[in-house]
C-alpha cells in the first residue's frame, strides 16, 4: 500500500518545514482545556530545564498526572472495569504528550478530534453493552510518523514527502484499532530513518527527557521521548539497525525488536521499499514489560498472515519458564570485540550477573563475539543496494541540507555502492553464510544431545549491551554494531531499563586500552559528569522466532532479581 504520489516541491525547503512545524502546533494548540498555570509558565518559557523527568508532576493536573503515570496493564484493567473512562484517559495522555512536545520536540501531530471521538464511542460502546471491544479498549497509543494513518501526511522525515498522504491506516494499526486502541500522537524520525538519533529539518532535533543535551536515540526517537515522559505507556516504533532499541535504551523504558516476519509492516512508509535485504520490523516500545506482550499477543492473535501473505503463520505461544524443570543457561557477551562498553555499562552488567548466579539453576557463561567486523561489512553494504540514490534524490528534491549523520552514514561509509546483480547476490550470500556460521557457534554451546538425537544443554539467551554507553550527545551516535548485528541475524531482543551512570562509580580505568581505533574514538565520548544520571539499559537476544521465550525469560529475570536495579519514574 504506498502513499499518494509525492509532488514536486517549488518552495524553499524552510517555507516546506515551517508549515510542517505550524501544522504540527495547531494540533497541539486544540489539546482540550485544563492546563495548570504551571504549564502555561512552561509553554511560553524560552529556558526548559536540562533534565524533563520531574516536570509533569508539577505542571500537570493531579489527576491527569495519576492516570498516566499507570502502566498500559493497569490502565486495561481499569478501564475494563470501569473504573476510568476512555475519554478521562485520552484526555490525560494528550495534554501530558503536548507538555513532553514543549520538553522534549517529539510530536509531528496530536489527534485530539479522533483520539476523543474514538474514546467517547468506546464509553458508549461499553455504557450500552456492559463489556469492552477487544484487548486495548480504550487505551491510548503513539505511533511513529513512517505508519501510515488514512487522510494523514506521511513524509518519513523528508521535506519533500511532505505533501505525502496515506490511502489507509498501515495493517498493524488496524490491528490495534480493533482491539480496541485509541491513537492520539505522531512521533518524530530522523531524516533518512537511518540515524540513532531522532532530527530532521522539519521538525529539529528531539532530545533526551533526562538530559536535554544527550540523544533520544533514533529512529524512534519521538517515540522514545515521549513514552519516557509518560505521554503515551505504549507505542508502535521500527528497527531495522536499532531504531527501536536505541531511544528505549536511552530513554529508560522497554523496547522489543521481534523477528521479521512476525509483525504486519504493510502501510509504512520508507525509501527502497520493498527491497530489504536486512529485515526492517515494526515492534512495540512501553513503560513496561508487560505493554510490549500485549502488544505482541494483540497483533498475533489477529492472525495478521491471513491479510499479509509474507508474515509467517506463527500464533502467539507463551513458554513456561522453569529452571527448577529445565536449567536456564545465560551467555553473557561483555563486548563485541570491537568497541568497548563506557564503565556505568560495564558495572551495570556485572550487578546483573552477580544476582543471576545466584539463582538456583541458572547457569552463567561467557559469550565471544564472532567476526562483528564482517557483520558491519555486510549489513552496511546491505542497507543500500543502489549505493543511497534513493535517498539523495528524495533530499535534492526539495534542497534540505544533508543532517550530520545522514552524510555520515551514506556519504561517508565505504560500504555504500550501488551494487550490480552479481555483487548484490555476493552480499546475500554473505550474509546468509554469516547466519548459519552463527547458528553452528549457537549450536556449539551444546552439552550433548538426548535420545532422540537433539542437541540439549545450548545457552538460552544471549545478554549483553544496548551500545558502547549511556545515551551519547547529539551527532555522536555512530557506532551500531551491539544493535545491528542482530537485525543481520535476524534475532529477537528486549531492551531493558537496568540502572542509571553514577559519576562517582562510574570511572574510566586509567590503564584503558583500546581494541581498536573505533574503540579508541568511543572512549573520547565517555563524559561522566554529563552522563550522571543517565539510563542504563541492557539487551536480551534469542534466536529467530524465538521471541516469546525473549520475552518470557526478562520476565522471569525481572521478578527473579529485581530489575531495573534502581528506581526509575
């Protein structure tokens, strides 16, 4: 389903960029009424704090703030109890996500008029009826800009797609809308989709809720933002290099990367469509663990491969977790051989490890990263096959400027050329090598093999880093390689909130040395005192649809140790 035929753009790309933005703040602009006066002192401050977090509490009202600080599980409950109504809901969690616009810049549009149509059908609906619609009635939800939403613009971070509209709401928002969901804000992308960095030149740079001067991360950084602040509790983001798991990482909630395959990506829009030879998923990102299997449960029991014929027709299996039955073996990666995690991840992984062994039946080993550097070659000769002309002339089109990391990762990576059919089938190849390589050292872990000739006694479940640190400060997010390898092996993980930088504990060794210059350049980055405070979040990885025993192990992790390790909001 591609959007409307995009129209060439005669205006100068600033005119093109501040309609975008005035578009944007007239939606924010029809938020219902009942602000407090703190917020409006805000509105119109031209000095925001440098950290977000403690704001809406402040500057919103007492209830509004009680209802959105509840985890999406609650909030369903709730309202399938009757206890909340679906407009009291949409109407908290649209005037929070305008506040998180003004703190953090990761809005492109606010629905009030269908999210607060919706919601009052859905009250009438369960008023008359005695009993809700689906899943997520009533339960308001983000949704990056790229999906598509029917009569809506749908640019993917290009000025000159501007003036793009999409034909009908992408199929897993069609999902969600039958179960029940109400849909109340867009979120920000980086322009070209290929930053861990959330900036375009329509709507600028969308910053971190803990630190204004570090990133969200991206490419669903909006989404990052304003789940971080509470404006949504679940949103749908993509990943094809770490888009979901590097703004869920820095911004200190939950993310998950499924497998391809799995989730509905029909109705997105995005460059070389269609032609991905790294799989780019849709997935969930929320204030908890249990929002991100809702969220798979909801779209696989739709049975979306019905409608969707590439998706494979796998329905949503829970696994038992019990290493009291089945021993649980957890590998642990502490770096990828090529860049070394900053200290407050390093520390981070130790505490979580020390609790894992000491939990009855769960056995900690030693992962060694294998060839990343052939990974990073073929996935980044993989990302573009027509060597980014796609993308240069989406962005002479209308004359924007090429953004920093735009440049850096098309431009300036020698990696990208536009591959004949020969070399494009040597890089396929290569990267299906690189898999079943992979698979044999997954396969190695092995103890034996029973009876039957299985193999038994292999790792669970790789735990590692999210990235070499903390989230970075803007335009210095260049290293991918703890993300993007597993959208390579098209791997499932989670992303999870674990700790925060403690600049006191948190010390560079003075005898560091580095693996390699990459590592050499990663260390430059590290700044304590900046980063004091920061997320800390980790990776869990499992093998290709294996995503609900991802998911399923985190949860049994998260109740075994108590996880995060700290408090967070």
């Amino acid at each position: 389903m591609p959007p409307s035929k995009k129209i060439k753009l005669h205006r100068p790309w600033q005119d093109v960029a501040k309609e975008a933005q005035d578009y944007r703040d007239a939606s924010i602009a029809r938020v219902t009424p009942g602000l407090p006066a703190a917020f409006e002192q805000i509105q119109f401050s031209e000095e925001l704090p440098v950290s977000s977090m403690d704001v809406c509490g402040k500057a919103l009202h007492p209830r509004d703030f009680k209802i959105t600080q509840y985890l999406p599980e609650e909030l369903i409950k709730m309202l399938a109890e009757g206890e909340l109504t679906a407009v009291d809901v949409t109407t908290a969690f649209l005037r929070r996500s305008r506040l998180a616009q003004k703190l953090v810049n990761c809005i492109t549009e606010l629905l009030p008029e269908r999210a607060l149509d919706r919601a009052k059908y859905l009250d009438e609906y369960y008023q008359k009826h005695k009993k809700t619609v689906g899943l997520l009635h009533g339960l308001p939800i983000s949704v990056k800009e790229m999906m598509g939403m029917k009569g809506l613009g749908l640019n993917g971070g290009f000025v000159a797609w501007w003036d793009r509209k999409a034909k009908e709401d992408a199929h897993v928002l069609q999902i969600l809308w039958n179960a029940g969901a109400v849909f109340h804000a867009r979120t920000t992308e980086p322009q070209t989709m290929m930053h861990l960095e959330t900036d375009s030149n329509l709507y600028g740079v969308t910053v971190n809720p803990y630190n204004r001067n570090v990133t969200a991360g991206g490419s669903s950084g909006g989404e990052g933002a304003l789940i971080g602040l509470r404006g949504s509790c679940l949103g749908v983001g993509t990943d094809i290099g770490g888009s979901i798991r590097s703004p869920a990482a820095n911004c200190g909630i939950y993310g998950f990367k499924p497998t391809g395959s799995r989730i509905p990506t029909d109705g997105w829009c995005s460059t070389a469509a269609g032609a991905e030879p790294i799989p780019c998923v849709v997935g969930p990102m929320s204030t908890s663990l249990e929002g991100l299997k809702i969220f798979m449960q909801t779209v696989l029991a739709a049975k979306p491969w019905l409608e969707e014929p590439e998706l494979v027709p796998i329905p949503w299996q829970w696994p038992a977790i019990n290493p009291q039955i089945k021993p649980l073996k957890i590998a642990v990666m502490w770096n990828d051989g090529v860049v070394t995690p900053h200290p407050p991840v390093t520390r981070t992984m130790k505490e979580v490890i020390a609790r894992l062994e000491a939990i009855d039946n769960v056995e900690v080993v030693d992962w060694k990263p294998y060839l990343q550097d052939e990974a990073r070659a073929i996935i980044s000769s993989l990302y573009y096959p027509d060597g980014g002309d796609e993308e240069a002339t989406v962005i002479a089109e209308s004359g924007e400027p090429w953004l920093p990391l735009s440049n850096w990762i098309i431009k300036e990576n020698p990696c990208v050329k536009k591959l004949s059919p020969h070399k494009m089938y040597y890089w396929l190849e290569e990267r299906e090598a690189y898999r079943k390589e992979y698979a044999k050292v997954w396969n190695d872990t092995a103890t034996g093999r029973n009876e039957a000739g299985n193999l038994e006694g292999m790792v669970d479940i790789i735990l590692c880093p999210v990235g070499p640190g903390a989230a970075p400060k803007h335009n210095t997010a260049k290293y991918w390689g703890y993300t993007s390898q597993w959208n390579l092996l098209d791997y499932p993980t989670a992303v999870f909130p674990a700790s925060k930088v403690d600049k006191e504990k948190d010390i560079l060794a003075e005898d560091f040395k580095p693996m390699t210059d990459i590592d050499e350049e990663n260390c430059k980055l590290y700044d304590p005192d900046m980063f004091n405070g920061l997320p800390i979040s980790l990776q869990l990885v499992g093998r290709r649809f294996e995503d609900e025993k991802v998911l399923a192990i985190l949860e049994y992790l998260k109740e075994k140790i108590g996880l995060p390790l700290v408090a967070f909001p």
